[in-house]
C-alpha cells in the first residue's frame, strides 16, 4: 500500500489533546506526547479520518496523571558530555524507537572517535521499539571499518541484558527458541549484532533514557526525526512475520 504523507495528528491522550497540523515544533504534536506515560496519538492523510479517531478513542483514560505547575519551572541538570575515547578506543551512542509501536520507526547513532564525530539515522514505515533499538547497534558497528575496542552505549534494557547477560547467544545456540514453546523475537538482528560483536571487542553499557546524557538525547533526536518521514522504506522481515506478508 503506498505511503500516504500525514498531514494531521490527532493526540487522544497527552499534554494538550488535539488535532495538530504540524509534527514538530512549540505547535506541533510530537511535544505534546514526548515523555507523556501512556500517551495515544496517530498521523492521518485527512482532518476526517483524526477526527474519527479521537471520536473512536474518547473513552480513553490516562495511565498516569500529569504533574501540574502553576510556577515558573526552574532549570533542569547540565546536560552530560559524551564520554571521550581513551587510548584509540570508539564510544557509540544508540538508540531507536517507534511513534507508535508498532508504528513508523527510526534510529540514531552518535559515534565518537577521538575528536570526530559521526551521526547515522535511519527508519521504517512500519517496525518494532526493539528492533529499532537493534538496529542502531548494527549500523554503528558495521560503519566502522578495522576491528576496534568499543564502548556502546543504549537505553534499551532488551538489548543490554540480551548481549552481557548471554541471552542472544542462548538464543541463538537453542535454534533462536527462549524455551521448549516460545520463539526468540528478531533472530534476523540479534545474529547479525552477534556476529558484529566478534568482529569488534564491545562493551555494552545501559544509559537511563531522556536523562540528559548528551550522546543519548542526540540519538532520541534522531530516531524521532527518521521515523516522522514520509517515504520509508518496508522493514520486510518485521512486516511478513508480524502479517504473512513481505510487502505493505
């Protein structure tokens, strides 16, 4: 089915519900449900087809209730710098994630290498939180060029624990089954990030998401920019496994 650009977003459930014309921006929607728990919020073709869905969604309750401030809000932590490289080493920033999810997906990467650095994003019409968050790890691995020491950095909790704890390679040496009856979700990316992580020496670390680390909010930035854009390209093996089918 081709890709319809979204010109209307309706927010059933976040800061200031509506029907926004804009993703973007002080105006836009996306900081109306940036951070906000359980936030419920679609793009549509048409103000009709917005305006049926917080019809639809009218009955919906928020998860968490908001924090109201009636004063002025007093300047939040000094960012913190990404973590320079020592002794040749490479630092990598990741992270990756959906506007709804499933929904329209993308990841960013930071990548610093002494005093340079890089930036790689990317999405898909159509994919997973997780496997968004597996492919900013790929791509900022399979970017560099000779073996290197690494230290990556994610927010992900899934991706973390599935590399230092061993579950992938768990996984992987069972048939990519978690047990006798339950498959492993995204055997395609964890054996490929496996596979990456003997190429390189990588350490995994966890970072706490929208925290003010530096390297981490750069990444958000990015993922949120890619999965906004019209035009994606099919995240093929998501789409047949989750739907049967290889193409949308």
């Amino acid at each position: 089915m081709a890709d319809k650009k979204k010109k209307f977003y309706a927010v059933v459930l976040g800061k200031n519900p509506g029907i926004y014309t804009e993703w973007f921006g002080n105006n836009g929607a996306e900081i109306q449900v940036r951070g906000f728990a359980g936030a419920v919020f679609k793009g549509f073709p048409t103000r009709e087809a917005a305006e049926d869905f917080m019809k639809q969604n009218a009955g919906k309750k928020q998860r968490v209730k908001p924090k109201i401030t009636l004063h002025k809000a007093k300047a939040g932590p000094k960012p913190k710098p990404m973590i320079t490289p020592k002794d040749g080493s490479i630092v990598i920033y990741t992270d990756g994630g959906c506007l709804n999810n499933p929904g329209p997906g993308g990841y960013g990467v930071v990548i610093k290498n002494g005093n340079n650095i890089t930036e790689l994003s990317g999405g898909y019409r159509l994919t997973t939180n997780n496997r968004m968050e597996l492919m900013a790890c790929i791509v900022g691995l399979d970017s560099l060029k000779k073996k290197s020491s690494v230290t990556l950095f994610s927010d992900s909790k899934y991706v973390v624990d599935g590399i230092t704890k061993g579950w992938a390679e768990r996984w992987q040496a069972n048939g990519w089954m978690k047990n006798k009856k339950e498959a492993a979700l995204n055997p395609d990316l964890w054996e490929k990030l496996l596979v990456l992580c003997g190429k390189h020496d990588v350490q995994f670390r966890w970072v706490k998401g929208h925290a003010g680390n530096e390297g981490n909010e750069r990444c958000d930035q990015l993922a949120t920019n890619e999965a906004a854009k019209t035009g994606l390209p099919v995240d093929t093996v998501y789409v047949r496994s989750a739907y049967g089918r290889s193409v949308i």
